[in-house]
C-alpha cells in the first residue's frame, strides 16, 4: 500500500499533468450533467454526448424534458444502452425535481439518491462537479486504479470509496476524482495498462506492470519470389524462337 509521502507525489503529479480537470460529459447546469450521469451509466461519454447534444439543445430543464415526454426523450437516446428504462428515469425524477425542488438539483446526498436511476456514484459526481464537493464517484476505472496503484485497496466500490477519501491527501481531493478516472481511462487501461507510458508508474505497486513491445524486424523481400520472373523470361524467349 502507498506511504503518505508516495500518495502526495502521486496526486502531485497528476495535478502538474492537468491543472485544472474536467469530466467529459458535456452539460450546461446542473440538470443537464445529472441527466449526463444518469444517462452514461453502462455506456461511454462520447456516446452520451452525441445523444444529449440534440436532446439539449431542444430540452435543457426540468419542465422541458417533461413536456417533451418519455417517447420523444427515447428517441433521442436510443444510441445509449438501456435507453427505454433510462428515458423513464430522466422524465421520472424531472417530475420529481418540479414537485419537489422547485426545478432545482438538490445539494444533498440523500435527496439525490431519492430520485430514480441515482445511486451512491452519480449522487458524488453531481455533488463533485456541480457543487465542488469533495467526493470520490468509484466507478470501474477509479476501483481499478485503486486497487492497482495500492492508493486504496478494496473488495468493494464503497470499501475504496471511504478509504480514498481518507487517504487522498486534503489539498487534491476536489480534483481527485478526475485526475483517477482518466488516467484508468487513457492510461492504466483494464485489459492492458500502459506502463510504459505512465508518469506514476514508479510509485504504483501493481505486480504485472507491462513492458514496450520490440518493434517488428523489418520485412526483406523473399528470393523465392524473383523465380517465377525468371521462368517467364525463359517462355518468353522459346516462344520467340519458335
């Protein structure tokens, strides 16, 4: 497990790396990032992205979404994996979000968490970047990665979860979550990490780092290749003299 001195140089250099951090989900407000959330579960943020772009673009609130209603919010999302139950959820909790919140995301766990298709993960990613919370979203590549670097091992995503936000040293933990998920997104990879790569991976205790591949030997041309030429010189030739 990584000492307090190696978790400091780690977050260190993840913020010399990225500054400033940022989800790729796109969203305008509050609202549009928790739909965002709600609708990547199960499918990736470019994917996400081209759908809520158009449905966005015609439906940015609460109100809207629901007088769009559920079919035409389907029609929009149909790209995205488990879109039917999805489109129920989003127009479920608009509803609630009018009845009950006036239209406004509530900055509370428990509130987020009482409306439909958000768990424990999306609630921290709205209560993270919404509200700059400091919360830890565990989703696959932040468990991953957790497990691997030795940051915060655990069997399960709440295990890593309360045992990151105690050992993430305190100036990093806004920007933490980020920093965590793109480097298991672009960097330590689920089936292949890309050690060679990775800025960290001195201070990281994963037993089967991998290795750069040699590069292939260049190709020669095979002589075997020249004969038939040669034949054909030869046909030529006895057609001529005969």
């Amino acid at each position: 497990m990584m000492t307090l001195t190696e978790r400091e140089e780690l977050f260190r250099r993840f913020q010399e790396k990225s500054p400033s951090p940022q989800t790729e989900l796109e969203y305008s407000s509050p609202y549009t990032l928790l739909v965002a959330v709600v609708l990547s579960a199960q499918a990736t943020d470019v994917g996400v992205n081209k759908a809520t772009g158009p449905l966005f673009a015609v439906a940015d609130t609460p109100a809207k979404i629901v007088a769009l209603g559920e079919e035409k919010v389907r029609d929009y999302i149909k790209t995205i994996g488990l879109y039917r139950n999805k489109a129920k959820n989003v127009i479920a909790l608009s509803r609630i979000l009018l009845e009950q919140h006036g239209g406004e995301i509530p900055r509370d766990r428990e509130a987020l968490e009482a409306l439909p298709g958000v768990g424990r993960k999306t609630a921290n990613v709205v209560l993270n970047v919404a509200f700059g919370e400091e919360t830890m979203a565990v989703d696959t590549h932040i468990f991953r990665l957790s497990n691997r670097l030795g940051l915060a091992p655990g069997k399960t995503p709440l295990e890593v979860e309360l045992k990151l936000l105690k050992r993430i040293p305190k100036p990093y933990m806004r920007d933490a979550h980020h920093w965590l998920i793109l480097h298991g997104r672009y960097i330590c990879k689920a089936r292949k990490p890309d050690c060679p790569s990775c800025f960290v991976s001195d201070l990281c205790k994963f037993k089967a780092k991998t290795t750069a591949e040699a590069a292939p030997a260049p190709k020669t041309k095979s002589k075997a290749k020249a004969k038939p030429k040669a034949r054909a010189k030869s046909k030529a030739k006895t057609a001529s003299k005969a």
